[in-house]
C-alpha cells in the first residue's frame, strides 16, 4: 500500500476522492496522529483566507460599475440575438384580456431583466440617495428635467428642431435591448429601447432608458421613458422618470438584487394608461422599424 | 404591482450571477495583485476584454470561470509586460492600504486582511490563482482545471504548494 501523500490528503480535505480512496485516507488517519495534523493543515486553508471577505463590503468604484453595466447589457444583447425564439413564445398574448399581464410577461424577459438590471442593481441606480421625478414632459427631455428638477405634464415633440436628435434616432432604428451610444467631450450618453407596443387605436409606443455618464465624473444619471409615435409621424415624449444617482452602493452588498422601487411600478402604472396595448413581437417589431413605423 | 422576477429565468439567473460577481472578482483579483488599486484596475480590464470577447463565452455556462479566466490571463499578461516590477506593486500597495486604514471603524479586520495579502504576495504567481479558484470560491479542481486551462494535476501540485507554504506563513502566529 503506497503511503498518503500531501496530494491525497489535500484531495480528501476537498472533498475530491472517490470512495475507495477516501476510505484508505480515512483507515490511515484512524492510527497516524501525525497524518492528522497534516490534514488540519489543508482543511484549514479557506479559514486562514477569510480575511478574505472583508474586500466583499469595499464599494465599487465607479469604474467598474459602468464596466459591468456594459457587459451586462452585452451579454443579454447577445443571449437574446442567439435565442429570438424565447421572446417570441412570451410575446403574443392569446387572449386580448391579458394583454396587461402578458406586457408584464414579457417584460420579465431579457428586456425587463435588462432594465431591473439598470434601475434595480443594489450597486447601480437603485442608491438610498436615489429621488425620483415622475410626469409626462413639457419642456423635454432627460437634460431640461435634470437641471430644472421640476416634473412637467404634457407631451413634447422628440424629433423637432432643438429637439433630442439621438433619442429620435433610437426610438426610430433600433431594436429593443440594443444600445445607442453617443460619446463625446461632455461624456457619455446610452439609448436602449426596451418595448415597442401597439396601442388598442393603433399606435406605436416604445419603452427605453436614457443613461447619460459625465466625463470624468463618477455621476450617472439615468431615466426611463415611454414615447408614442403621433399622427404626423412624430415621436412624442409622453413619460420620463429621471433618476439622480450618487455613485455608491449604499451599503448594499450582502444581498445582491433587491428589484423594485417605488418609482418603477409608479411608471409602470402610468404606461399602463398612457399606452394600453399588445408589445411588438421581435419580428414584428422589426418589420415595424423598416416601414418607418407607418401605421398603414 | 410587484415586481419579482420570474423563478426560472435565464436572464433574471445572468442579471443575478452578474452582480453577485463583482465583489467575488474583486477578492479574487485581489488575491492576484495584493493592492485595492491595481485589483481595480484588473477588473476593470477584464471587463473590457469581456465585452471585446462575448462570443467566448456560451450562455449556460458559467459567467465567473469565464470572468475568473479572463481576469488571470490578464494579470498574466500585465506580470510579463512588468516584468521585475512586481514587487514594487505590492510594496507600493502596502503603503496605501496600511495609510488609509487609519481611522478606519474596523481597523482590525483591514489589518487581519492586510496580513493574508502579504502572505499571498510571497506565493509564486501562479499558485494564487488556484488557491483562490479552489479554497475561497470552492471550485472544484476539476472546473478549476478547465476555468484556468490547465491540467487538473497541475492545480492539485499548485495547490499542495500553496497551502503549505501559506500554512508556514500565516500558522504559526495563531
């Protein structure tokens, strides 16, 4: 019988042997007390290292969280690009009465997980500091409610002159769950559509995020909105809720992913009245953007 | 209205899986450079290496062995780029850490930390990654084999090494 060496003794205190071996261990250990205290040795590793741990509560840099945004977004563009057929079965609902739940449905997939993500990350948007501004926009727009801070009813015309010409451009080219993205001296600007519904008297209204990085600076601000296409073929801003965010996690990082806030199902409720309808399917969402959206 | 997700939801899984593993790649980077800063700096990169390399990575498998792998690979490629400069890293580091940690309310867990990262940092460079993979993320040796690309006889020998010698390191003083 070869004798236990530190490699099978280290695999028995992982937990890596296979009965057999693990018996043999075991019988040698039962009459070698200087076996035993080698073993302490390697099952002792993980307690040693728990000091570890205490880098687990450091907030995370700014940094990385734009990172992880990124490829978090990355990765469900992906999954979903590989995979049309899951959204497609959550799309349709078969019943005209269910079109609410089945909006909701379908927002629990890759898009409602991408936009819990954005706005529901206990280290992203959903800081203690976070206030939310609610109301349909007069003035326009994520950067006029950011610095004046006051919510504003009414609609506002998205693609007019002086009006936000990338907002128009996302809304209008491309498909829910991709990013629009405008890099330039002032920072950093993200546009993604999330939903495009067709309201009971025929129009389309889309759901999107507006997450907007100064340069250099840890802020980020970010917004939802829903925008409805109007009679002349306008995109019209009818809800946004702006949401200030702080750049820290708030302590929140012993239990990950805590969705849910006030201000979502505040939103929610609102899209539900301003926009009652069926979500686009991908496929039909997509022959929806090469026609221009023209309802006829 | 609630909003709880749905109970089996790949998404809502990856959406989790992804948040959950900052911090965990923030210790395991960590455990590779030793200092808060040039850890950051590493996560910071292999997220961007991630999202230039998307298609490596095959929905349903695991998101940390891939980011893990990345994240090692790169410090790899950084420790030869730096070639020699290494400890001055880590010494560098030291000197942060040990400043900050004044006033700190939990000055004592910093300086228990503090004292592993040493002992780690006397660690060849290539058994941390193992022991990390293994003793703080209980991988088993066979995903860590895959995870890191080595034979899995290779993370038990890396691994034996280490354990030792950490033992030898930080054992005797408790």
């Amino acid at each position: 019988m070869t004798p236990i060496d530190d490699l099978m003794l280290m695999a028995y205190a992982d937990g890596e042997l296979d009965p057999a071996d693990r018996q043999r261990v075991e019988a040698a250990l039962a009459r070698d007390s200087a076996l035993r205290e080698r073993l302490a040795l390697f099952a002792g590793t993980s307690a040693l290292l728990s000091p570890l741990d205490e880098t687990l509560s450091e907030p995370l840099p700014p940094a990385i969280e734009r990172g992880h945004e990124a490829l978090a977004a990355a990765l469900l563009q992906r999954a979903r690009a590989e995979d049309p057929q899951q959204l497609r079965d959550t799309g349709r609902p078969a019943v005209r009465d269910e079109a609410a739940s089945a909006r909701r449905e379908r927002g629990s997939g890759r898009l409602r997980a991408l936009r819990d993500w954005l706005f529901g990350s206990p280290y992203g948007f959903a800081a203690a500091a976070a206030s939310f501004v609610i109301g349909g926009l007069l003035g326009l727009l994520a950067p006029a409610i950011w610095q004046s801070g006051a919510p504003t009813r009414g609609s506002a015309t998205v693609a007019s002159a002086g009006g936000d010409e990338l907002l128009a451009r996302a809304l209008a080219t491309v498909p829910s769950g991709t990013a629009l993205t405008q890099t330039g001296d002032s920072g950093r600007r993200s546009l993604t559509p999330l939903l495009s519904i067709r309201t009971a008297d025929g129009r389309y209204c889309r759901e999107f995020v507006d997450v907007q990085t100064g340069a250099g600076s840890p802020t980020t601000r970010s917004a939802r909105g829903l925008a409805c296409r109007d009679d002349r073929g306008n995109w019209q801003l009818r809800v946004l809720v702006a949401q200030d965010e702080a750049g820290g996690p708030a302590g929140a990082n012993d239990d990950a992913y805590q969705p849910a806030s006030g201000g979502l199902a505040e939103f929610d409720a609102l899209v539900e009245q301003l926009a009652p309808g069926d979500p686009l399917t991908d496929a039909e969402e997509a022959e929806a953007i090469d026609r221009g959206w023209q309802t006829d | 209205m609630t909003r709880v997700p749905a109970i089996h939801d790949p998404d809502a899984d990856l959406q989790r899986d992804l948040v959950a593993l900052m911090p965990r790649l923030r210790r395991f980077a960590r455990v590779l450079t030793g200092g808060r800063d040039e850890a950051d700096d590493l996560v910071q990169a292999a997220l961007e290496r991630a999202l230039t390399r998307l298609d490596q990575w095959q929905p349903g498998t695991r998101l940390d062995s891939w980011m893990f792998r990345i994240t090692q690979n790169l410090w790899i490629d950084w420790l030869r780029s730096h070639e020699g400069r290494e400890d001055r890293f880590v010494e560098l580091d030291e000197a942060i850490d040990l400043a900050g940690a004044d006033g700190r309310r939990d000055t004592e867990a910093r300086l228990e930390l503090q004292r592993v990262l040493d002992a780690i940092s006397r660690l060849p460079p290539e058994q941390r990654a193992v022991m990390a993979m293994v003793s703080v993320e209980s991988y088993s040796y066979r995903e860590a084999a895959e995870a890191l690309d080595i034979p899995i006889g290779t993370v038990m020998s890396r691994l034996a090494r280490a354990r030792v010698r950490l033992n030898e390191l930080l054992g005797g003083a408790r």
